[in-house]
C-alpha cells in the first residue's frame, strides 16, 4: 500500500517552499523597486547643482564603464557581444529619452508626480503593440488606457498651471520607457543579464552626452555645464551602483517567486516617491493628485490582472 502520510509530507514541504519562494520574490522585488525610488531621490537633490542633462549623462557614463569592468571579470573577453543591433540601438535610444526626460521632470516638478506619470509605460506599452504590432487588446485594456490618461491630466493639473509643456515631460519618459520595454521584449535571450544592461547603458551614454552637450552650446543659462559638484559625483556614483543592485533585485525575485508576483511590487515606488518627496523636499501632494494616482495605479492594476486571464 503507498504511505499516504509520507505523501502528505512531501506535499506540505511542496506548498511551504513555494509559499517561502513566494515570499522572498515578493521581499527582493519590494526591496528593488523602493531602491530604485530612493535613486530617483538622490537624484532630485542635485537640483540646481547641474543641468539634468548632464547628471544623466554622468550617471549612465558611470554605470556603463562600472558595467563594463563586471562584465570583463564575470564573463571574460568574450562576453562583449552585440547581438541583434538594431534592437539594441533602439533600446538605448529609448533609455535615453526616458532618462534624460525624467530627470528633468524630477528637477521641476514633486517627484511622486513625475514617477506616478511614469506608470503610464505598462499602458502605452500595451496600446502601441496592438497598433504597430497588431497584437490583440481586449476593450477593458483600451479602455484601462484611456482611463490612465484621465488620472494624468488630473495628476498634471497643478503642474501644467505652473510650468506649461514643460510638465508633459514625465509623459515623455513614460513613452521612452514603453519604447523600452517593447524593445527589451524583442532582445529577450539574446545574451546574459548582465550583458543586456551592460550594452543599453553603453549606447544610452553617448547619446546623453551629446544632449548635454548641445544643451551647453545652445546658450541657455539654465543647461551651462561646469565641473560637477563632489555632490553630484557621488550622487551619480552611487545611483549606478544602486540601480544596477535594484534590477539584479527585481531579477532574483523574478526567479524566486515569478513575474506575476512581482509585477504588482512596482507600485512600491510610487509610495516611496511620495515618502521621500514629503519627508526630504517638502511636496505634500494634494487630495486631487492623489485620486489622479489612484486612478493611474487602478488602471495598471487592472491591466495585469487582464494580461493573465
């Protein structure tokens, strides 16, 4: 006769090792995503201090020579590839625009509205699939879409009033990052992890340089670029760092638990955003633009569960 009880055991163990995997994704991805919010903090306080054109530029010129050396030791010479280069290219040309847009977003504007903007990406990301690559989307994601863009006009509206089309610049990195997260999707398996994150910063580093540099060629006072601050160095420093620890994070929690785990985590960052903001710079965020907030997460919320049925 089978040990039914051995069988019980085996399957209690089971269900505890999966619930323990489940946790600790859910813990790593937690810790990832509000690491990545605390770099976006970091950043906020060079405000004034440089152009974030070229905080942005030096950052990613950091993370990419950083990238570089643990690549070399990791995988050795051979690990330098360059696998599908049109992909590439326009991974790096979208990181760029995000980047270079958010930063500047993040110097004008409180920084738990320029990152709830960013959460349009998964939305946009969805729309233009079924646009270009005639993907199918169901009406409730359309219409999660356009329910999104609602809760950015209302999240917008102080912000508009003040600074004009320069507050539409958080929707310009959510464009940048949805043109990312397409690309990305196209260059999955091409290489190592490292390598992926190694070559978007590489392309991603050139072109910001050229921004700020025609930024300080332009004549405009506000983007002069002089020698950084040991401030701003170490902010960019460390940021590197961080953001590259954060994605190995998200990357481990991927595996430990699994992305529909993780997914939903991302909002983390909105909280810490709206945390960092009050307790370091002193944006309150109003009743409104928190209902604005809620709707944006509402929507990506929804948009996950869709994309799992």
């Amino acid at each position: 006769m089978p040990d039914n009880s051995s069988s019980k055991a085996e399957g209690s163990a089971s269900a505890d090792a999966r619930r323990s995997n489940v946790a600790a994704g859910m813990a790593y991805a937690l810790a990832g995503f509000a690491l990545l919010s605390g770099g976006d903090g970091l950043i906020k306080s060079t405000s004034g201090e440089w152009p974030g054109m070229a905080v942005a530029a030096l950052r990613f010129t950091i993370g990419a020579v950083g990238l570089g050396i643990v690549l070399l030791l990791v995988e050795g010479r051979e690990g330098f590839r360059f696998p599908l280069p049109r992909v590439q290219l326009a991974r790096g040309f979208f990181l760029a625009v995000a980047t270079l847009t958010f930063f500047t977003s993040i110097f004008l504007m409180p920084l738990a509205t320029a990152v709830s903007i960013q959460f349009m990406a998964p939305l946009l990301t969805a729309a233009i699939s079924a646009l270009l690559y005639r993907e199918r989307l169901s009406r409730g994601r359309w219409v999660a879409t356009l329910v999104a863009f609602i809760g950015v006009i209302i999240v917008l509206r102080p912000s508009f009033a003040e600074l004009g089309w320069a507050a539409l610049l958080p929707l310009a990195a959510a464009f940048g990052m949805s043109g990312l997260m397409m690309a990305n999707a196209r260059a999955a398996g091409s290489g190592s992890v490292l390598l992926m994150q190694f070559i978007v910063a590489a392309i991603a580093a050139p072109i910001l340089l050229l921004a700020a540099a025609i930024g300080h060629f332009s004549g405009y006072p506000p983007l002069q670029i002089g020698w950084p601050t040991q401030h701003v160095v170490l902010v960019c420093t460390v940021v590197a760092v961080s953001a590259s620890f954060a994605h190995m994070l998200i990357y481990t929690a991927t595996v430990r638990g699994s992305a529909a785990v993780v997914a939903p985590m991302v909002y983390v960052q909105i909280l810490v955003a709206i945390g960092l903001g009050v307790v370091f710079y002193q944006d309150y965020p109003d009743l409104v633009a928190l209902v604005g907030t809620g709707i944006i997460i509402a929507s990506g919320i929804y948009l996950l569960r869709d994309g799992r049925k």
